[in-house]
C-alpha cells in the first residue's frame, strides 16, 4: 500500500501526468462522440478538457491516485495504458458533477 506521501510524489511523475492527459481527453471524446447524447454537464467538462487538458488531467489524477491508494507504488507506475483509461472513466462521473454538473 503506497504511503500518503509516496500518493503525493505520483502526482508529480511524469510519464504517469502525460498518460492521464491522454486519457482524460479520450474520455472527453467518448462523452461527446457522434451518436451519443451527452448532457450538459458531460458537455462542459468535455470542454474543459480540450481548453486545458494538464488541469483537468492533474484533477483525474488525483481521483485515480485516491481511488487505488490501497495499491503499490510500482502497481501505480507500471499499470497499463487500459487499466489507466479505465480508472480515469471510473472517476469522469465525479469529476463532471464536481465541474458543476
């Protein structure tokens, strides 16, 4: 179980700042693809990520980090790709409704 400290440290690892970037903007998209009926809120929060992804990224790192506190260090730092996407669409409900929504 990584400490509060070493979760502290993780929101500063770069390779894992760019992953969430990355995955938080396609998480937007999947909100507002073609042939879905995104709401309101999923609209403003897709749009905030495309003004600044490093924000809201930094926003859904810290609810994934808390989400998997009870995780190593290491299981942190080596998850996938898809294991990461994952996490950041577990958390996109909380972040929308935490823009406002």
């Amino acid at each position: 179980m990584a400490t509060y400290e070493e979760l502290h440290s993780l929101e500063s690892d770069g390779g894992l700042t760019y992953k969430t970037q990355v995955a938080v903007m396609v998480a937007a998209y999947d909100l507002v693809k073609t042939g879905t009926t995104p709401t309101a809120a999923d609209q403003a929060w897709a749009s905030a990520v495309l003004q600044n992804p490093v924000v809201e990224a930094k926003k859904a790192l810290r609810f994934v980090l808390a989400k998997n506190s009870d995780a190593t260090v290491s299981a942190i730092t080596s998850a996938t790709d898809a294991t990461l996407q994952s996490n950041v669409n577990e958390v996109v409900p909380s972040l929308v409704a935490a823009l406002g929504g």
